[in-house]
C-alpha cells in the first residue's frame, strides 16, 4: 500500500472515530447530562420490565420517583426533587440514596432490608418512600403496610383469616401492627415503626419485643405475662400495646374491659341515670371532660374527654388503663392514694381529670371524707408537741393541706413562662442544660457540653435525642440512655435536668415548707417564738410561687476534668419538648462525640430522664456524670426547685430562703425598668444607609417628589422625632408626625382629625417623645402588656374587621402599612377595609377608582403613587403569618430569675439573635441554614429590584421623551401613563418593603414581575407610535447616549445572580456588592455528582479567590476543572464583576 493510500485509511478511521464520539455524546453517554433528568422515551425495556412514576408531597414541593420494575424487584430508580433543600432533602436524587433500593423488592421500609432514610431530611426521605411503594403497588402509602404484613410469614398471612392490621398515633407517627391469630392466642406479630426514632421507638419491630406477644393470649397489660415496655420509649410502646389488644377476640376483649364498656355506656345514659353526672375542667390542650355514673358513693363507670390534649399524652386519660383505677372506688381521689397514679408525661391532663372527678363526689361523701383524712394527719403532726397544745394540731396539718392544693393548681394556674439553666461539670466536660417552659410543662430543651469534643462522648445526636426525650416525658430518669455515656457526661446531664424539672415542678421547695408548718403550734405559746415561727414561714410563704409556667427553657451546666457539659431544654407545661446536649474541651478527650450527645438528647426527651443508662459504652467513666448532673438539675428547676445542689438543702436550710427572697425581689416594676433599658438600645441603631446613593435611578423614578430629595433607612424607634425634623423632605403638615409620636395620637384624640392638617412646626413645637409605651399599649406604663391600637384610623377603616389581623401585629403595623393622606382634610386613612383588600392589587383599585395620587410626575405627565412601607399586609399573605406575629420575630424573650418574661424592646434582625434563630432553626433546620436561606432570598432580591427600578428608570425617560416630542395623541399617552403609574406602584410596594423579601418572598417576585411586565408593554406602546425611530434621528440626543454607555456610578449595596449552562452541569454563582466591590459570594452547581469536577473544596476554594483578588480568572483554581466547569464559573463571575462596577 503506497504513501496517499495509507493516508486515505487513516483520514477514514479518523472520521469513524469522531462520528462515534458524537453519537456517544448525544446519547449521554459521554457527557452525562442524560442522568440528570428522566427522560421516559430514552428507556428500552426488557422482556418482563415496565415503568412506573409516583409523586408525593416533600418539604418544598413534590416528589417524583421514576421506576422501572420487572415484577415488584426494582432495576431502575431516579427520583425528581426540584423544589427541596440544597444539601438535605435533594441528596434524594443523588445515587447514594437510589442505590439502596436496586435489585430489591418492594414496597420498602427505612430501617430494613439495607433502605435508610436521609439524616436531616425526613420529610422528603418519607415523601420519596411514599412515592416508590405508590408506584409499586399502584396504592397509597396508608395501605402499604398491608404489603409489609406477610413479611414473616407470607404463606399463613395470606391463608389465614385471622390475620389483622391495626394502627395507633406513636411517638413519629403511626405504629401499625399485623396480627395472625391461632384461636385466640397470637401466632404471629410484625410493627411497622418507620416513623419511630431509631435505637428507641423503631425497636418495637424487633424480634425481642414482638416474640413476647406470640403464643399468648390477649388483651395485654405491660408488666404481666412476662410482657415488658421498651425503656425509653413509652409512647411507642403504648401505641404498640393499644393496637395489639384491639385487634384480640371481640369475646375476649369484651369480658376485660366491661368496666370500660360501662363507662361507655354511662355517657350515653347520662340523661336518664340520676347518678350520672358530667364536669369538665381545664387541661393542657382545652377542657377535659368526665362522664361519671355512681352507685351510692363508689364510682360504677367512668368515661374521659381528651379531644384536645396531646396524643400519645394527655389523651391517655381517655383510656381504660388509666380510669379504670377509679371504677369501684368511693372519692375523692389523691393521686398516689388507694391505687390511683396520675399519667406520666401529662400532670396538667392528670390533674385536671382528678379535679373533674372529685367534683361531681356527693358533698356528704367528700366533706366526710376529707374529715377522715385530716384527723390521722392532726395526730401525726402533734406528737412531737402533745405537751405543747393537742387541739390546735389540726390547723398545723391545715396548712400543707393547702400547700399542696396550691401546688397542684398551680400547674394550669400557675406563671406563664419561665426559662431554666442548669449547669454541672465532671472530669470530661462542662454540661450545660437550658430549658424553657409555659405553665409549669417543658417546651425546649436543649443540653450543651463544653470540653476537648469527643471525650465525653456527647455528640450532637446523643444531645439532640436526649432532650427530645426529656420533652417528651419531662423526666431526666436513667432509663432515657442505653450504655457507655454513663461512664462520662451522662451523669452531668442527668443532674442538670433534673435540677430543671425539680424547679420547674417546686419539688425542693415543698418540702422544708411542710416541716415547719408542723410546728406551728409551737408558735402560739410564747411571743418570743413567733420570730422563729415568721422565720420559718417564709419558705411555705413561697408555695404560691411553684407554678408550671406554659412555656420555659432551662440551662444547665457541669464540668469535669476533660470538659464543660452544657445541656439546654424547653418544656411546656412540665413536660420537655426539647433537648440539647454541648461539650466544651479538647478535642475528643470527653469522648461526647456529636452523634451521642444527639443521641442522648433524643432518648432523654423520649423518655423524659437523663439516667445513665441511657447511652451505652465507654462514654460514662468520662463526661457522662456531668451530662446527667446538669439534666438532673433542669428537671429541677422544672420541678419548680432550684440547682441539683439544692437537693441536701434539708443540711443548709438558711440558703433557701434567701434564694426565695432574691426570687420574689423580683417584681412587675423590675420588669418594666428592664424593658425600658431594652427600648433604649434602640438609640444605638445610628446608622443609616442612604438608598439615593446606593440605587441612583431612585432619584429619577422619584422626580417630582420629597424622596427624590432625601431617602435613608430608618434608625429605629429612639429618633423617630429627631429624623423627621431633621429631613430634607418638605413637610408643610403635621400629618407627617402620625407614626413618629404617640403625643400626636393623644392630641387627636382631645382636638380631633383637624390636627392632621395644622402646621408642622406648630405641632412640632408640642411633641416631646417619639415612640413609646402608650404608641403599642395605649399607656405610658405599659398597660400591662395588653395590646392596643391607639391609631385611630387603623380603628376607623378596618372596624368590624379588625379582629382578622392578630393583634399582637397590628399593634406594629398601624405603622408599618401602606397609607394615604386624604384630600379633603388630610387626616392619615388606609385604602382597604378588610384583610382581602390588602393586596397590592386590590389597593392600586382602590386609588384608581377614587382618583387618588401622591404626586404628578414631570415631564412625563404620570400621575403617581408613592407605596409607604406596607410590612403589614406583606406579612399578612405570607407563610408566616399563620403562626408568627411581629414580636416572635423580632422581639426575643428574655426570662428573669423568678421565671417570668418580657420581650425585649430592642427590635433586631432574626439573623442577628441566637434565642430568635433557635425559633427559626425549629422549621428550618438549624441556624446556619436560616441564615443562608433568607440572605439568598434577600439577595435575589435585591438584584430584581435593580434590575427592574433601572428599567422603570429607562420608562421615565422614555415617555419624557415621548411627551416632549409631541407626536403622540393625548389618548395613546394616557395609555402609557396608567402602565407607567402600575409599573412604579407594584415596584414601589416591593422596594420600600423592609425586609427584602424576608417576610413574603413570593409575594416580592411577583410584584416585580409585574412591573417588569408593565414596563415592556409601555414601551411596546411608545414604539407602536414610531417614537423609537424618532429617537434616534434626534442629533441632540446623540452625545448623552454615549454618555450613558460609560460605567455608571456602582450602587451601595447590591445583590446578584447569574446562572450559566454546559454539557456537564448548570452553575450558579451569587454575590453581593458593596460599592462595586464584592463583599461575598457563593458557586453552586447542579449536575450528575462529580462530572463537573467541582467539588465543594474547589468551589468555596474559587469564591474565595474571587473574592480576594476581585477577578474571575482561571489561575484561581489548578488542575483539571479548567477543562470542564471552570469557563461556566468564570462567565458567571465575570458578568457579575460587570455589573457591580456599573460596566
């Protein structure tokens, strides 16, 4: 073969080659993009296989999941996840968790069979389960447990009539059992528990709790039988037991629980049956309500109302296990007395059901029987002083009587909120618990350790499930952990919670003030003693002080040589809602690594104890005892006690009633002298951005107009008075003054709405505070925390309506609203009546049809309207506003030492406060997250508004044009000024809104969009009229047009956001701006994982860089990337550059 022939050859093969290569590349092969998003036409099925698509609600929309079956055995899965969170609920895409269910068959259950759920991101994890099992069984997921039945044995469940699915509300969710019965002994048990926290509710689908049921006869009762409940996990199995025993023998079940049936039946007959008599009293939730039929003195049957207390809790009242302690007893009660036991986890429920019961006791029966009761307790307490007086020992057993009446009361009775730290330290770490409640139940929890991190092996999970635990059963008890931690930090958390719960419930305090009330008689003999006996008398004084705030957070802490353990816990109403473990050392040395100290957490709030043998291993001969020590001491203070160091306080009594002193010292005017000094941080807010600098076309749309003129941020409530006068803006009326000065309001009030239109010096001259107490509370001392609004045209235009917004955020937004003068006497008015007329665009109608407008714009003739700050109804229509007023937000709660609380009168920013972004991380994850998610939001945007007020901007100039050009009819102009007047109205509304999108992003987005559209519909309408031509035929106009294509001055602050696409994935960079330098940014990437090969190290490594040299130059990052992503990111961050320096 000659020279030209070989070389034809090779030509030819280098064209096979590349052809190859293309087709490879369309088909994804090569590039991957494929992978990235399911294409249902592309899949060539194999004999047997078929597809199958399913979606299911997740955490921020829904949830695809796309199959390719071959029977139920699953070969081919990609999950769709659009709308969910970056890091957490999108990983449910990522291979990692599709993998898990290839090659296996469904449906599936996490924990089982090699499938778990995503750490962090539950709700999608469930939602995509949800999904897979739907496209499987064509069912929904309420009936997949049926599918799961034959789990064991699937010949006999499928055989057998006997076999039975039942359901009950466990601690996560629903607890399903599949019964088979043999006769009426069970021969095979299964739960489902995929909702159950793992290592403590989802052991009740294990063997060794199941294997106790079978071969047994129902119904069942732990502690009979060799039957035992799951330590630590109470409601779980409550929830398994309650659903194994419905589903026994209707003849069995029937003859054990005929006295329940009696109960039943006693609701029914209550009309007819004189014995039967109904009372009620308030529980956690709302009324509880007991149905009691007697027969003589001795109660015949019983039935409990609990429709709104907490299932799994409360509502355990309403059943047989719990009233029928009471059926065959004469009353009244005492919890602990003749077998009856209040429900653990629920005093409020207990107390209130015991109260309802007692009351409808014949008065005979109960005067009696009170009698009988106190006259063994007068002996009791008069033998030590029979030589003293013998009949005056009644009255000394009176008065604990009463004590511990006062007590029980006071836990629905009792101080709203209250907040509890506990500390205690062990060789290991610091332990911190901190706890908040609200009467007298825990509502937070949250433990901390300090130490060298892993040596008290309290990691974040074991912190996390251990004041989840405590939540759940108010208890800091042992029981709550499993294992090693004890040898550490258990202990110190143990101690520091019941420390909290023993405050919470005035368990340290009871009992010295029952000691010496028994001597009180001593008292009545000499004068000198009553000096002894008044001394005496001031810790029982206190016993009124023991309530059970609804809401309160405790701390505690406990160091030890390798760390200090901090353990933080919230309760409501006694009981622990959340637990957080933290450890403060070096390194690993406490050996409380994240996921014990989330572990411990999550077992102590399950089961409501801190004992040690909650967490297994090693972990307790370090930081564990300072864990249990600082638990142990927040269950105190929950208790209503003080430290766990005041549990020998029977050795060191003189300390307590100097702690009751310093407690009661503490009073309303302390509370209000607190919240003053918190109003006066507001005079540290100087600083002011000035937003004509910072976004230029303002002073262009605003022509005409005072805020064209001067336009700055507020400062806050303390210059409210000095910023008005001082002004640019001209203000020829004292209706500017109307949300600068209560004073204004009260001289309203005696002169009436003429004020509004006198002079603004005059009224000037005679305000002498801005805002203040009476401004919210319509008194300047504050009226007790009740809100009002002293505003009289917020009363005037909402009227009946005004009960549709909450108060506690109308008080704020009698200001922040949107709001006009009125043209015949100038008296501030809203334009709207009603929360449905609070929309931007039921607003503009409102101004339209009544011909209103701030100001007629020169030049282009429009006439316009200028939006005021309308937080209210941007709130009003957002997420929040179902659950959130104004204060939850930006008014954290500070509590003082006597539990009571106040919010803090130094408005801040949610991001800029630890207690608020704890309330935020409750729905959003954690701090962090929060904060990325709203600056996102709020950066975005940001860079919308600039975006759309530089076109608004390019409008006005247009039509100004278009005006003075003059060859446009009136008609056609009109035309364009009612687009332009919109344009600027809905840009207006978004802009001038505070919060940047915070508070109702969606509501931003489409308001600028609006604007935007109207914008390019005013502009198509001046170019139907030729103007654009005629434009550019004017010479005159040539020199600033060129003018205008120099950089312009960059803006202040400025956000921005540009995505760019190539074959492997789709790049985001964000960045925000401050004087044409950027101040931060951001790249992200979304694509098949590690095809782009921008790993999260390269990128924040490139974000980095860029920030440093403000450059998008390639030589920022080395190696291989460049040949793939890198010219995506360096376009991204080149056009940003572009357009923070106004090129």
């Amino acid at each position: 073969m000659d020279y030209f022939a070989k070389k034809q050859w090779i030509r030819i093969a280098i064209c096979a080659v590349l052809v190859a290569a293309i087709v490879l590349a369309m088909t994804g092969v090569f590039s991957g993009t494929e992978s990235l998003k399911y294409d249902p036409s592309a899949k060539k099925l194999a004999a047997g296989e078929s597809e199958a698509e399913a979606a299911m609600k997740g955490f921020g929309g829904d949830v695809t999941a796309h199959l390719v079956l071959e029977g139920n055995t699953v070969k081919e899965l990609t999950i769709d996840t659009p709308n969910e969170t970056e890091g957490l609920g999108k990983r449910a895409s990522d291979a990692e968790f599709t993998d898990q269910f290839i090659g296996k068959d469904g449906p599936f259950t996490f924990g089982e069979n090699g499938v778990e759920a995503l750490s962090g991101a539950t709700v999608t994890s469930t939602a995509a389960l949800k999904a897979i099992n739907k496209a499987i069984t064509g069912e929904e997921a309420a009936e997949e447990p049926a599918a799961e039945e034959p789990a064991k044995e699937p010949e006999a469940a499928a055989a057998d009539e006997n076999a039975i699915t039942a359901t009950e509300q466990g601690f996560g969710g629903d607890v399903t059992v599949h019964v088979t019965l043999d006769g009426d002994k069970i021969q095979t048990l299964t739960i489902d528990t995929p909702n159950e926290t793992a290592g403590l509710g989802q052991r009740a689908s294990e063997a060794a709790f199941t294997d106790q049921f079978v071969g047994k006869s129902g119904p069942f009762t732990y502690g009979e039988d060799g039957i035992e409940a799951l330590t630590g996990a109470t409601i779980t199995s409550e929830a398994a037991l309650k659903a194994i025993n419905s589903v026994v023998p209707a003849a069995e079940q029937k003859e054990e629980a005929a006295p329940a049936e009696e109960s039943a039946e006693a609701i029914g007959t209550a009309a007819t049956d004189a014995a039967a008599v109904t009372a009620l009293e308030q529980g956690f939730g709302g009324d509880v309500t007991v149905h009691v039929t007697l027969d003589g003195d001795k109660i015949q049957a019983l039935t409990i109302d609990t429709p709104n207390e907490t299932a799994g809790l409360g509502q355990r009242a309403s059943e047989a296990a719990f009233t029928d302690q009471f059926i065959g007893k004469s009353g009244p009660f005492t919890y602990g007395e003749d077998g009856i036991e209040a429900l653990t986890g629920a005093t409020i429920t207990s107390n209130a059901a015991l109260k309802a019961i007692n009351s409808v006791v014949p008065a005979a029966e109960q005067k009696e029987e009170a009698a009988a009761t106190e006259e063994p307790a007068a002996e009791a307490t008069a033998e030590p002083v029979a030589e003293a007086t013998a009949e005056p020992a009644p009255e000394a057993t009176e008065a604990p009587a009463e004590k511990a009446e006062t007590k029980q009361e006071a836990a629905s009775d009792g101080q709203a909120y209250a907040v509890y730290r506990a500390t205690k330290e062990n060789a290991f770490s610091k332990v911190t618990v901190t706890a908040s409640a609200k009467n007298g139940a825990l509502t937070d929890v949250k433990i901390t350790s300090e130490g060298e991190e892993g040596k008290d092996l309290l990691t974040d999970e074991i912190r996390s499930e251990w004041a989840k635990a405590i939540l759940e059963s108010g208890s800091a008890a042992p029981d709550a952990i499993t294992g090693a931690t004890l040898k550490f930090s258990a202990g110190s958390v143990q101690e520091a919670m019941e420390e909290i719960l023993a405050r919470m419930n005035g368990e340290t305090a009871v009992a010295p003030a029952e000691e010496p009330a028994a001597e009180e008689p001593k008292a009545e003999e000499p004068a000198a003693e009553e000096a002894v006996s008044e001394t005496k008398e001031e810790p029982a004084a206190a016993a009124p002080e023991k309530v059970v705030p609804l809401y309160a957070a405790y701390r505690a802490e406990a160091e030890n040589n390798f760390s200090k353990v901090t353990v933080i816990a919230s309760a409501k109403n006694g009981q622990l809602t959340a637990v957080k473990i933290l450890s403060e050392g070096e390194g690993n040395n406490d050996l409380l690594t994240d996921t014990i100290r989330e572990e411990w957490a999550k077992a102590i709030l399950e089961s409501g104890s801190a004992a040690p043998d909650a967490i297994t291993g090693a972990t307790l001969q370090f930081s564990a005892g300072s864990v249990q020590k600082a638990m142990e001491e927040i269950l105190a203070k929950m208790a209503g006690g003080g430290t766990a160091a005041d549990k020998p306080a029977a050795e060191t009594p003189a300390e307590e009633p100097k702690e009751e002193n310093n407690t009661s010292a503490i009073s309303g005017s302390d509370m209000l002298s607190l919240i003053a000094v918190s109003m006066g941080k507001e005079q540290e807010n100087s600083y002011v951005t000035d937003y004509l600098e910072q976004d230029p076309y303002l002073v262009n749309i605003y022509e005409g107009y005072g805020f064209a003129k001067d336009y700055g941020s507020a400062r806050g409530h303390s210059y409210t008075l000095t910023d008005v006068a001082k002004t640019q803006r001209p203000h020829p009326k004292a209706n500017c003054l109307t949300c600068k000065t209560p004073d204004m309001h009260k001289m309203i009030e005696e002169l009436g709405v003429g004020v509004y239109s006198m002079a603004f010096d005059e009224v000037m001259a005679q305000m002498t505070q801005p805002i203040s107490c009476y401004t919210c509370h319509g008194a300047d001392d504050g009226n007790g925390g009740k809100m009002v609004v002293t505003h009289q045209y917020v009363n005037e235009a909402l009227g009946a309506n005004i009960s549709e917004i909450k108060a506690a955020s109308l008080s704020c937004g009698q200001c922040h609203i949107e709001y006009y003068f009125t043209p015949e006497d100038s008296e501030t008015m809203m334009p709207y009546h009603s929360k449905a007329e609070m929309t931007p665009e039921a607003i503009l109608a409102y101004y339209d049809a009544m011909g209103f407008f701030d100001w007629e714009q020169p030049g282009t003739g429009t006439k316009m309207l200028k939006a005021q700050h309308p937080e209210l109804e941007t709130w009003a229509y957002g997420k929040h506003a179902a659950m959130l007023s104004c204060a939850d937000c930006h008014m954290p709660t500070v509590t003082m030492e006597n539990g009571m609380q106040y919010h803090d009168h130094h408005l801040v920013s949610p991001l800029q406060n630890e207690v608020l972004l704890e309330k935020c991380a409750s729905c959003h994850g954690n701090a962090d997250n929060t904060i990325a998610l709203v600056q996102d939001i709020q950066a975005k945007v940001t860079a919308r508004e600039t975006e759309v007020g530089n076109l608004l901007s390019g409008l006005k100039d247009k039509l100004t044009e278009t005006v003075s050009a003059g060859q446009m009819g009136e008609e056609d102009l009109n035309a364009v000024r009612k687009l332009h007047r919109e344009a600027q109205w809905f840009f207006d509304f978004c802009y001038v809104e505070n919060s940047e999108g915070a508070h109702n992003s969606a509501l931003a987005y489409r308001c600028l969009d609006t604007a935007e559209t109207k914008i390019g519909e005013a502009m198509n309408l001046i170019a139907s009229a030729g103007m654009t031509d005629v434009s550019a035929q004017m010479p005159s106009e040539e020199a600033p047009a060129e003018e205008e294509a120099a950089p312009k001055t960059p803006p202040m602050y400025a956000g921005y956001r540009v995505e760019k696409e190539n074959a492997f994935s789709k790049i985001t960079v964000i960045a925000s701006a401050r004087n044409g330098m950027l101040t931060s940014m951001k790249i992200l990437s979304e694509g098949e994982e590690g095809k782009d090969l921008l790993t999260d190290e390269i990128k924040e490594e490139w974000a980095k860089a860029v920030l440093e040299s403000q450059s998008a130059a390639p030589d920022a990052i080395t190696g291989a990337t460049l040949a793939f992503s890198a010219a995506s990111v360096q376009e991204a961050v080149t056009e940003i550059l572009d357009k923070a320096s106004g090129r």
